[in-house]
C-alpha cells in the first residue's frame, strides 16, 4: 500500500535527515575497518549538523562543525532532479535527491540525502520548479474577480473596435479628399 502524498505543511517541516541515515553512514564507514576511525568522525559530524529548510521560495541545506558549509537553491534556478540510491540506500528506505541549477558546474548543486519520503519531495520539487501552485478554491469572491476581468476585457474589446472603426473612417475621408484634389487614391 502506497502512503499518502505528503502535504507542502509536511514538506516544509522536514528539518532533519531520517536516523538511517547515521546507519547508512556507519555502514559505509565500515567498508573499510582500518580507516574506520578516521572516517566515522566526519560523518558522524555531517549527520549531526545537517539541517534542511523548504520554504515557499526555494531550498537551504547546512551542514559542518569546523568548515561551516551552506546551500540555498531558489526553485526557479532548478533545472533537474534525480533520485540515486545504491544497494544499501534501498534496504534502509533511503534515496539521495540530486538537484542541479544551470551553473557551470556538471554536478549536482545540492544532494538532499536522508530521506525517506524522497519520491514526494522530488514531486513537491518538481511543481515549484515549474511554477505550479495549489489549485485555486473556488469561492464567491474568485467568481467575483472573474466575471470583473471578463468585464474588463468586453469594454477594452469595445473600445479596441470603435477606435477601428473611427481610423477607418478617416482613412475613407482622406481618400474622398485626396480623389477631390485630383492627388493619387492609393491609401
């Protein structure tokens, strides 16, 4: 059973990685036990420190102790977004989110790792990306709104036409003019 489509409230609220995360990172430490030691200290730091914001303009991911590091992407300076996950990643419910802008660079801009509910920030990602908003309710003073514009452009058509109308009627009187005058009739 698919779970529900997460809500832009639910989206806005992810703050943290998931905790399996930690595992992913710890398990990927151990692919090599001599350098363990050397290797579980910064993941155990990024994981740490780690922090996502989503907000109605674009995306902020933070993260370090020693060398602070930030990544704030506007949605509409997105241009893709992949999903990656390897063998591990899978077995944990994981997927890291590769969002890439038009900068010069070939590779991801931001990866959002972390997260279990990747397939519907990727959606929520790709909506604001393209600009989509929430439906519009429809209520008394929407229809309101509506029927004035439709208003407003019955009496901009009106007068777009009795402004036709009046130039050619002077192009009709300069040309009755001008074939009084004996001038040349091509108008």
């Amino acid at each position: 059973m698919k779970p529900p489509p997460l809500t832009d409230a639910a989206i806005h609220a992810i703050e943290r990685p998931h905790p399996d995360l930690w595992k992913y990172y710890l398990l990927s430490c151990l692919v090599f036990p001599p350098a363990f030691p050397f290797l579980v200290l910064p993941a155990y730091f990024r994981y740490h420190t780690m922090r996502y914001k989503f907000t109605d303009e674009g995306i902020s991911m933070r993260w370090g102790i020693l060398f602070r590091r930030e990544v704030i992407i506007q949605y509409a300076r997105i241009q893709d977004i992949h999903l990656r996950s390897n063998f591990v990643e899978r077995w944990l419910g994981l997927a890291r989110i590769l969002v890439q802008t038009a900068s010069g660079n070939a590779s991801a801009e931001m990866t959002i790792e972390g997260i279990k509910e990747f397939e519907a920030l990727r959606d929520y990602l790709y909506a604001r990306m393209r600009g989509v908003k929430e439906p519009a309710r429809h209520s008394p003073s929407a229809a309101a709104a509506t029927l004035a514009a439709a208003g407003r452009d019955a009496e901009f058509a009106a007068a777009l036409r009795e402004v036709a109308l009046e130039l050619r009627a002077t192009r009709l009187a300069l040309a009755a003019r001008r074939d009084d005058t004996g001038g040349p009739t091509d108008v």
